[in-house]
C-alpha cells in the first residue's frame, strides 16, 4: 500500500514539475517570446538567444481598437505581454467571427502564420500590450533549429486541443455547463503559464464575446453566470473570477484539462 502511494506521489511530483517549468514572470515586461515557447518544449540557452535575436517590435493597442494583420501574405505573429485580445478570421461572405481569446502569455496568429493570404482581425478587449515578432525570423528558426519547432509546434497542438475540447462542450452540454467549462478554461491556461497563485483570475471579456465563443446570446451568458454564483460554483466581479468548488464544476461539465495538456506531461 505504501509502494503505491509513494508511486502516486512521484507522479504527481513530476506532474507538477511539468506544469511549472519555465513558469512566466508576473512581469509582463519580462514575457518574451523564448518564455512563452519554453513552457511547450524543452529550449535550451542557444534556442532562446537565436528568438531573442529575430526581429520584435512592441505595439500598444487600446481597448477596443483593432489591427488587421497580413504579412507579405501571411498573418503577423503577436505576444500578448499585458492585456487581453480576440482574434478573427476575416473572410468576404461571413465578415468577422471571433474564434479564440488571448491573454498574457499567448502567442496570436502563430498557427495562421504558417498559411498563405489568411487575414486575421486582432481586436483588443482591453488596453494591451504586444509584442510584433518578425515571421520570417520565426519561420526560419522553425526550419532549422529542432527544438524551436518542436515547441512551436507544441504551441500550436495545445491551442488546436482548446479549441476542440470548447467544441466539444458546447456540442454536448446545457449553457450553464457551457459557461463554467469556458470558465475552467480560462483557469486552466492561466494554472499551466504559472500565473496563479490562488482560484482567482482576471476576467475582463464581455458577455458578448463569451457568447460568440460559445454560440449563445449575452443575456443567456448573463443567467448563466448568475446561476452558477446562486450556486456558489463561482463568485464574479467586473474584471475578476474566483472558482469556489473547482473540483464540482469539472465533475459537471467533464472538463478534460489533460486532453489540452497531457503531451506536455509525459516522458
């Protein structure tokens, strides 16, 4: 019994060690583009001085204003050091639809960057600021240095693994379970950056892009979010949320943290 237990914890040791590797600076001024990739595979010093070397430039955006991004044909790559942001894929015949949100520690438009004559539409949710991080420099270090793309690649599979397990949830779930899943989420990735240190979050989008994301109108959001403080699952303030019982609101709504992450955690 004692073997097995000491098993469990050595796992849940190395789990941990795992999740925080790289963990990002509360700083945003020290979020770099090398400490963002670092929590998605192992960088070495060489790897993290050949990104600090490609061609960065920082951008401020205010709150609601918005940047269209096409680079010689393919998407501008931003890092999201302070702030949030939405992104959209512009097209002719369905106008703009919001399809990911970004905090700090994101990388916006990595997985676009990589197709041609993809326009995205960067909208700020609050004021932000971004570092604007030269494609070709990035796509070249992707060709040649193993670990970089390894973590690039990483990157972008956990991002993809968001995406699919919020489609999940919304194909499968009432609203309510939709909202507290998006909530986990956001909580979720915010846990894996190394940027919490209790069950409070920023939280500062809308109840209109919430109800973008997850196909549902901003007055429902609104029931929703006051149906699970009426249950004591959340407590919610105008920019922050803090999760009161974490552990039900994943039994309910099965959300599946090691299907986003669990690449990360082996080996």
């Amino acid at each position: 019994m004692d073997k097995v237990t000491a098993e469990e914890h050595k796992q849940v040791e190395d789990r941990n060690r795992k999740d925080v590797r790289g963990g990002l600076s509360s700083d945003s001024s020290c979020i770099s583009l090398g400490d963002v990739l670092g929590l998605y595979g192992e960088l070495s010093t060489e790897a993290r001085e050949a990104l600090a070397n490609i061609r960065q430039k920082p951008v401020e955006l205010r709150r609601n204003q918005k940047v269209f991004s096409l680079c010689e044909g393919r998407a501008d790559i931003f890092v999201v050091k302070e702030g949030w942001a939405s992104l959209s894929h512009a097209t002719s015949t369905r106008g703009q639809d919001i399809c990911n949100v970004f905090m700090p520690g994101d990388i916006v438009g990595m997985r676009e960057s990589f197709f041609e004559n993809h326009d995205i539409v960067i909208l700020s949710l609050t004021n932000c600021k971004l570092e604007k991080v030269s494609v070709d420099g990035l796509h070249e270090l992707f060709k040649t240095n193993e670990e970089i793309r390894k973590a690039v690649t990483s990157y972008v599979m956990v991002n993809d693994n968001i995406t699919i397990e919020r489609l999940r949830s919304c194909t499968h779930h009432r609203s309510e379970e939709r909202v507290a899943h998006f909530l986990l989420e956001v909580y979720a990735r915010f846990n894996f950056k190394g940027l919490l240190a209790s069950n409070v979050f920023s939280f500062p989008v809308t109840q209109d892009v919430v109800g973008e994301l997850l196909g549902m109108t901003s007055v429902h959001v609104s029931r929703c979010m006051t149906a699970l403080e009426q249950k004591k699952l959340i407590r919610k303030t105008r920019s922050s949320v803090k999760l009161l019982q974490p552990e039900e609101m994943t039994r309910n709504t099965g959300f599946d943290r090691d299907f986003i992450y669990g690449h990360l955690c082996l080996g």
